[in-house]
C-alpha cells in the first residue's frame, strides 16, 4: 500500500499467527489491542479460535475469511454493531393520528370554506388528512390530540369519504394525493420493533450490572459481561439511555424526536413552507428536550457534557426512528460446540455451506 500510494503509512510485522497469539510480549499482545479491526484469512480452527477469544474479550471486530474454489464464507464477530444512520425505508413520520399542539394549531388556522378554488388546490395534504381525520374522531365520539386514533384498514375508507366529500371537485390533484396516503396516516403512532428493543435493552436501563463482571463471566457469557462492561462508556448507549427517558417523559408521551422533515406535496411555497417550519420548529424542541437528557445521563455516568457533541445529538434525533443494533455469537465458542443458531441454519441454504468450510478446516487441521 505504501508503493502504490504515497500518503498511505503503514507497518509489516512478518510472523507466524501462532507465534503472536503465543507470545508473552506487551508489544505482540499490542497487535491485537490496539487494532480497530482484525482480517483472518485462511487460518486453522485452533488459531481461529484463539484469535476470536482474544478479539472477543477486547471488543475489537474481527472478521475470519476462508476460500474453496468458487465459494467463500466470511464471519463478522464482535459482541455487537449499533447503526444510528441505517437508512431503512420508512413512511414519513407526519404524526397526522396524534398530532402535536403546533400542528393542530396550523389546521386550525386554516379555513377550507372560506378558500378560494386556486387557494384550496394548494392546500398539502396533511392538513387536508387532519382536517379528515378531525371529523371522523368527532363522529366515533373522539377528539384527534387527545384520544389514540388507530383507525383499521376496513375503516379508512370512512375517512376516504370525507376527503372527497371536502374537495371541491372529484380530480383535485392534492385532494387526491390525501386520499392516496390515507393508508400511510391512520394507523395510531408506533415506535419500531427495532428501536423498542433498543431502548427497552438492559444497557439502556436505569442500573448496569457491570460491577459484578469479572474475567470469568467474559469466558463464560461473553455477550452479556461484555457490553455491560462497556454500555456506560459507549455513546450510542448513553443516548439510548436518554431517548428511553425521552419517551417516558410527559413530554414526548410515548414518541420518539421528530426528525422535522416532510415529503414533497401538492402544494404552492408560501403553504408548504409554513408546514415545514411548524414540524422543524417541533424537531427542535424535541431535540432541546432530549438535550436536557443526556445531559443528565452524563452527569450520573460522571462523564464531560462535551463527551456528546450536538451534532451527534442532532443525527441520533434525526435518525431515532432508524436506529438499529446488530448482535453477533462469539465463535470461539461456536468452534468448540456448536452454532447457537443451529435450527435457522437447518432450514437454510447456508446450512451446506456451513458444513463443508467446518469439515474443511477440521481435516487440513488434521492432516496438515
């Protein structure tokens, strides 16, 4: 890499990764502590093994590669993977079945009867959905804001109804385009499987176990000792701790920070920026709130205010909805038992594969 680019740096230690794992230096025992990563490329199970154990112990991500002809099998071990930008497809968080004081505010002020036909065709269809959405809830005995609002999928066409009953004419574009995500806007408001099992996780939690972990509960239980071991350093968790006592506040009720974005509608400028500016002005309050959290998080883990920047608080609010947490198995232990997913991996097409790289490995080990 250094002859192919000048601005790369970098230091060959030539050994034998045997002689390394076995050796009593500091500086060998370095090599593997101070990496952020660690690539195994066709290393025997043995080596493997005790590579992934010390890799394991120290956090340090380490991926084991192996090739047979046309095939290939690549393992990521580490305890775990926390991605706070994921980019998962999602609808728009519009909040339109519980909208917040703001928002209601804004449908308020606007008067659809008193519009004139150009003003009524640029009226975004959120507004046109909760103005729906406000006579449905006072038809069934409900009022939107205060009552949960989950409306079932054989019922939307209810609402369906009264949207076009509003329209000044049966091809209005944005009448139409509210009848179009009625689907997306009627169900009451959820957090995802994938968030609430991260703010529900006990590294998340009010107390941490990590004062009764010692060296033989990371041989014993790896995963567990390990990240509560670690949780109350890591920031992802620190924030997931303050966005667990986010939700539980009176404040947010239950809801995760307003990220303050809205898809495109059919709209005019002056309409759709008003729109804009009330869910960006919720997103900022959201993020002040979740702001006096974390400090308060820090403060009890007897860390610096400055160990969380506002811009990291600005991406975790903006993206709370697509967080997500990925959790591996230690394969030291798999190597010497057995895969702790052994009946996924029965009905999978893996299953074969998995087979041979483990055969593989067992005989060149044995008749190296």
């Amino acid at each position: 890499l250094g002859e192919l680019n000048p601005d790369a740096r970098g230091v060959a230690v030539v050994r034998a990764p045997a002689d390394v794992l076995g050796s009593c230096e500091s500086s060998d025992a370095d090599l593997v502590s101070s990496a952020s990563l660690v690539i195994a490329c066709g290393l025997p199970d043995a080596l493997v093994h005790d590579l992934g154990l010390r890799c394991w112990q120290l956090g340090t991500p380490l991926i084991v590669a192996s090739a047979a002809g046309f095939m290939a099998s690549i393992r990521t071990v580490v305890p775990e993977h926390a991605v706070v930008e994921s980019h998962a497809e999602m609808k728009q968080d519009l909040r339109l079945t519980a909208p917040f004081p703001a928002l209601l505010s804004h449908v308020d002020g606007i008067n659809l009867d008193t519009l004139d036909p150009t003003d009524l065709g640029h009226v975004p269809f959120a507004v046109i959905i909760v103005k729906a959405l406000q006579k449905w809830a006072a038809a069934n005995s409900l009022v939107l804001g205060k009552d949960k609002i989950d409306i079932p999928y054989r019922r939307i066409g209810e609402v369906r109804d009264i949207v076009r009953a509003m329209a000044p004419v049966s091809d209005e574009e944005n009448f139409v385009e509210a009848g179009k995500n009625l689907n997306a806007n009627c169900t009451a408001y959820e957090i995802a499987f994938e968030v609430s099992q991260i703010i529900g996780d006990a590294a998340a939690a009010e107390t941490s176990t990590s004062d009764s972990s010692n060296d033989a509960d990371l041989q014993a239980s790896p995963s567990t000792s390990l990240l509560s071991a670690n949780c109350s350093k890591d920031k992802f968790w620190l924030m997931a701790k303050a966005l667990r006592r986010f939700t539980e506040s009176e404040y947010a009720k239950g809801m995760l920070p307003l990220s303050g974005t809205i898809p495109d509608m059919k709209a005019d400028t002056k309409s759709y920026i008003a729109l804009q500016r009330v869910y960006k002005q919720r997103a900022d309050e959201d993020k002040a709130e979740f702001s006096k959290h974390i400090r308060d998080v820090l403060d009890s883990a007897g860390l610096p205010q400055d160990c969380v920047s506002q811009a990291e608080i600005d991406t975790y609010c903006k993206n709370a909805r697509r967080l997500r947490l990925l959790r591996f198995t230690p394969i030291h232990t798999e190597l010497k038992n057995k895969p702790s997913n052994i009946d996924e991996l029965a009905f999978s097409e893996a299953l074969y594969q998995y087979v041979m790289f483990r055969s593989s490995g067992m005989f060149f080990e044995k008749h190296k």
